[in-house]
C-alpha cells in the first residue's frame, strides 16, 4: 500500500433543509456518508454529519429501518 491508498477525502453540502457529508479514498469509492436535518446551526449540522460519515466509513453501513405510522 503506498501513500496514495491511504488518502481520504470529504465533501460536505449544506444547505437551508439537509446537510449531506461524504468520505471518499483516492479510488474515489464512498466510503462513508450521512444525511442530516440542517437546522439553526449550520456548523453544527456540518460538524455533525462530517462526524457520522467518517464513523461510518470506519464501522461500515448501518442498516436501520423504521416505521412511522
């Protein structure tokens, strides 16, 4: 493995109703991301779903599901 595997990048959008994060390698496969509510703070909201991209990308997908009824 040289240098270049080892890269990882993030993006992050935010915006006025959701605030999306990515973590991508030099491969430019995803390897983690989070969708998010944006809210008043929007550094919080960028904070937030940075963090949870880059756990996921860590951890690997989590697979949740719900029902709202």
């Amino acid at each position: 493995m040289n240098e270049v595997d080892d890269e990882v990048f993030a993006g992050i959008d935010v915006g006025t109703t959701t605030t999306k994060a990515v973590v991508i390698n030099a491969a430019k496969e995803v390897l983690g991301r989070f969708v998010r509510r944006s809210g008043t703070d929007l550094t919080l909201a960028a904070t937030t779903a940075l963090e949870e991209a880059w756990s996921t990308s860590l951890t690997g997908p989590t697979i949740s599901t719900s029902s709202s009824r």
